[in-house]
C-alpha cells in the first residue's frame, strides 16, 4: 500500500475541521470527548491523512487522560521537541503526511517500554482487525489471528 502526503487545500474538503485542525495546525481535541479514547476493538489506527499505519489495538491501554494511549507504535513515527505553553513536551508525528498526532510521555506500562504515546483521535482513522485485508492492511492481519 502507498501512503501519500495531501495537498493543504484538498485536506480543507476532505477532513473534518477538528481533523483539520489537529493534523495540520497543532491542534488537540478535548479528551473524554472524542471518537477512540474508550476503543477496546481490535484493529489498527492508521494516519487519517495519509493512512500510514501507527498504532495496535493491542498496544493501547487506557491511562485515564481522556485520549488514546499506546505504548509503542507499529508504524514509522516522528519525534521532535515542543515548546508551546511554556512546557517542555516531546510531541509525535507522521512520518510521510507529516501530520500532528499528539505527545509521547514516559509515564506509560513499564513492562512495554514505560512510554506514553497520547493521540488525538482526530489524527486517526480506525481498521477494524475483521478489516484489515479488505481495506489493503493484510501486513497487520497477523497480529489478530489467535486474538479471534
């Protein structure tokens, strides 16, 4: 599958403007008011822009902040320092539409790592497991078979 970084302007037509607003100006949704923080279906959220694959289900556990979290991701990410609202953050990335997804902290599972990665549901666009192949993930399949 190929994933493809959008034009600003067509994303304008196509994205919600919460969508819009969280991917493409730094934005975050409020928590406990919003589509995946209280997901427990299996699947793969994937990059709503682009459709890169980020995170598992299997990987997301609930940190009580009113956002998905996940421990670590199952797709290329990027990192890099914020320094918005006078606090020192490490905020996450798409690797190829570049869009905001939200903050990795390190206070997350021990036994997986001990990150964090809190994500706006806006930047995400669910893959139900049952899914995956139909919809061009089959790569992910796997992860669910003995899961059923």
């Amino acid at each position: 599958m190929k994933y493809k970084k959008v034009d600003k302007k067509m994303l304008k037509e196509i994205l919600s403007p919460i969508q819009y607003n969280v991917t493409q100006e730094n934005g975050t949704e409020p928590p406990f008011r919003n589509e995946y923080w209280d997901n427990d279906e299996p699947g793969i959220y994937v990059d709503i822009v682009s459709g890169e694959p980020l995170f598992s289900s299997l990987d997301k556990f609930d940190h009580g902040c009113g956002w998905p979290s996940f421990s670590i991701p199952i797709g290329e990410i990027v990192t890099r320092k914020d320094f918005n609202f006078n606090m020192v953050r490490t905020e996450v990335r798409s690797m190829i539409a570049d869009s905001h997804l939200g903050h990795v902290f390190e206070d997350g599972p021990k036994d997986k790592g001990g990150f964090r990665f809190c994500i706006n549901s806006a930047a995400l666009r669910f893959i139900p497991a049952d899914d995956l192949e139909m919809e061009g993930y089959s790569e992910f399949a796997y992860l669910f078979k003995e899961k059923k």
